[in-house]
C-alpha cells in the first residue's frame, strides 16, 4: 500500500514539473516573438537608390529600418555652422594596414586590421572600415563633391564616430592609383591585399571638421552616429572618378532635413 502511495507522489510530481517546464516554455517563447517584432531580421530585405527601394521608401521596407524616417538623419546638408572652440582635435591612432577589398552590392569597402583607433570627445573608438559614396552625401552649400569616404569607427552599439572625407577633382589619389584597378566589379566578390599601407595617409593635413550628431546613411540608419566631416577636401582625378562613379552606381543618400540640430566646427 505503501507502495502505490509512493508510486502516485512520484507521478504526481512529475506532473507537476513537466507541466511547469511547458509554462516556462511557452513564457520563453513570448518573450522572444516579442523581442522580433522589436528588432526583426532585415537581413534579406533589399534596399537600394532607385525605384521602389529607393531612399524614400527605407522606412516601409522593413520594421527594423523604421530609424530611417527618423528626425537625426544623416547625411544633411552643410550651409551653416558654428565655431566651438571648446570641440577637441581628433587623436588618431593609426596603423599601417593590409586590406580585404568587398563589393557588397551597396558600396565598395575597405576591410582593415584590428588595431586602428581614434580618441574624440573623451571617448575611444575603432576603425572598422572605410567605404566610397558617389556622389557625396553630405553636400556643402547645397552642392554635391564628386566622391565621398567614410571611416566608420565603433565605441559600442549605440556610439559610432564616422569621418567623411570629400573628394573633388583634381590630382591622381594615390589610394585610388594603387588599388582601383583591384577594386572587384561584381556583387559579394572581394579582392584580398597582403601588401601594406598607411592609413592616416589617406586624410588631409588639416583636420579641422565639421561635427553634428546623425545617423547611418544606410538601412537601419540607426540614430547612432557622431559626425566629423573633414573641412578639407583631398583629389582624385578625373578619370579615376568616372571609373569609380560607373561602379558605385548613384550610391548616395539625398540630404536630410536638419531639424533642430547644430551644425559645429572646429579650427587648427
Ligand atoms: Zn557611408
């Protein structure tokens, strides 16, 4: 008798414990279906520059590029600003470099060696990459540059710094002299480079900027972004320019408005 008393406890607690397990289950699952509709995989969404992926429909194509009709836009352009004496020097802890070349559909990137960091605004940040737009994003008394450079640096997930260096026409580009013919054509190609090079090279001498807080110029374009565009522009010439705008295919972002923010700068 004692037996089966036993027995009945035992089935009993078990189920009792499966029946608390599925709870937490399906507690588990709710949290996560919410969690998606938060942050939902765009990954496969495609986004471009003209047509129904065009800039102005960003914010429809996909819940987690919602950011892109955002009011702290980026790229906006340039018209006013303001001296701030008080904006410090960028520090620049740059090191020679080899690099992975990638067409990933939206712009050509220059992958670089962990190591490379910037100190701006009490804060480090690392370089990541840096990547070409034709035309310029970013415009300067309404007027679009011919090619524009992003240096996209990370502090943490919600803390970019991206320097953008316009490019006007002029003599050769030494980075675009030794790399442009290597620059791979098609979609998810690459083209790996072992040799090495320097990359503070690659920014004028003088490098006073322009600062406002923005966003990414791509989808999620999430609001994340400090903004340092270089007051100095550097050249390339002008076949290297047409070369490179035939593969980056209009691959800029027309301006945002401005909304509240201040435009600053800073001098040398
Ligand atoms: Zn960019």
């Amino acid at each position: 008798m004692k037996k089966l008393f036993n027995i009945i406890v035992f089935v009993l607690s078990l189920l009792f414990i499966t029946n608390n397990f599925a709870n937490d289950n399906g507690h588990e699952k709710k949290k996560k279906s919410e969690h998606n509709v938060e942050t939902e995989d765009c990954s496969h969404v495609h986004w471009g520059y003209k047509g129904e992926e065009a800039p102005e429909h960003w914010p429809d194509l996909c819940t987690s590029f919602s950011a892109c009709g955002g009011t702290v836009q980026s790229p906006i352009d340039i018209s006013k600003a303001v001296h701030d004496k008080h904006l410090d020097p960028i520090i620049f802890d740059y090191y020679r470099t080899k690099t992975n070349i990638i067409n990933n559909g939206h712009t050509i990137q220059f992958n670089v060696d962990k190591g490379s960091t910037i100190s701006v605004d009490h804060k480090d940040y690392k370089l990541l990459q840096f990547h070409f737009h034709a035309l310029s994003e970013h415009t300067i008394g309404g007027k679009h540059y011919p090619l524009e450079i992003h240096f996209v640096h990370k502090n943490s997930d919600d803390d970019y710094a991206v320097l953008a260096l316009l490019i006007k026409e002029g003599k050769p580009n030494p980075l675009l002299t030794k790399y442009l013919n290597k620059f791979p054509k098609y979609k998810n190609t690459s083209f790996r480079s072992l040799g090495k090079f320097e990359l503070i090279k690659l920014l004028p001498h003088n490098k006073s900027y322009f600062h406002y807080n923005g966003s990414l110029t791509t989808p999620p374009c999430s609001e994340v972004v400090n903004w340092y565009v270089f007051r100095t522009a550097l050249t390339a010439s002008k076949s290297q320019l047409k070369k490179l705008s035939q593969m980056l295919h209009h691959n800029y972002r027309p301006v945002q408005p401005l909304n509240k923010r201040i435009i600053s700068f800073s001098s040398e």
